[in-house]
C-alpha cells in the first residue's frame, strides 16, 4: 500500500482490563474521496484539521477576530465548492491547496477593501452626537475639554 492511501491508526486503551479500540485516522485525500463520494461528515474533518492554518494565514492579513473567521468561512466554501478540481497527488496537497486558495482570497478581499473604503460608524448616542455638536459649535471650556477627549476616544476606538 502507498502512504497516500494507508490508513492511519491510533490505539486507546479503553478500560483497566487492557481492551484496546482502534481509531481509524483517515489521509486528507481518503476523505476528499469520501467527500466526493457523498459523506458530508469527511468535510466537517477536513474543516477541523485545517480551520487552523487558514486563519492563521489569514491573520498575517487581518487582524479583527470577525474578519478572520468570515475569510475561513468563504475559504472553505470555495474549497467545497471546488473539491472535483482538486488533484490530491501527494500527503500535504489539500494543506497546499487550502493555503492557495486562502491567500488568495485575502488578497481578492484586500482588493474589493481598496476599491469601496470602509465608512467610519461610530456607537454614539443621540445625547453624544448632539453634545460633540454643541461643543465643536461653541468655545469649549475645561469641562468641556474632558468630554471632548471621551469621544474623541470613543470615535478613534
């Protein structure tokens, strides 16, 4: 048999009597196979074999937590949807494959960021929003200047 296609195991000892159970850890090409055959529970082990790396690859991109996990989300649904067109020739393919596929979609949200600017929002409230606009409209005075620092603050958060 290739490495490529031996299955892996792993032997647990189940109770002091000394029974062992054998658990089957299947190639990431075995269960691509088994993803492609129709097993959606090959694609939930793949997903938690390499959530990993791809956000890790993403945070050299990113570094908000909530854009991080949307980029693994739409990594592995490109994955998903383009699994027939991968080519598992060798152990470490789908790890190179899902790192391809995750740089690259970093960079295509990099672009589509570069094109349409974020606009600033900010979590003010209407009592905020009207003082910041009564104290920019009048001379500020000291008690004014410590209210003008907590939502300068707030606005640079």
């Amino acid at each position: 048999m290739s490495q490529s296609t031996a299955l892996k195991t792993d032997a647990l000892p189940v109770s002091t009597t000394g029974d062992l159970v054998l658990r089957v850890v299947r190639t990431d090409n075995q269960l691509v196979e088994l993803l492609l055959a129709g097993d959606s529970g090959a694609f939930e082990q793949l997903f938690d074999r390499h959530k990993r790396m791809v956000a890790g690859l993403a945070s050299r991109y990113f570094r908000r937590h909530e854009d991080i996990e949307e980029l693994v989300q739409i990594c592995f649904a490109k994955a998903y949807t383009e699994l027939a067109k991968f080519n598992g020739k060798y152990d470490r393919s789908f790890a190179s494959w899902m790192g391809r596929i995750t740089i690259n979609t970093c960079f295509d949200t990099l672009r589509v960021k570069r094109r349409r600017p974020e606009t600033l929002d900010c979590e003010l409230s209407e009592e905020e929003s009207g003082s910041l606009l009564d104290s920019i409209s009048h001379d500020a005075g000291h008690g004014e200047d410590i209210q003008m620092r907590d939502l300068a603050d707030k606005l640079l958060s």
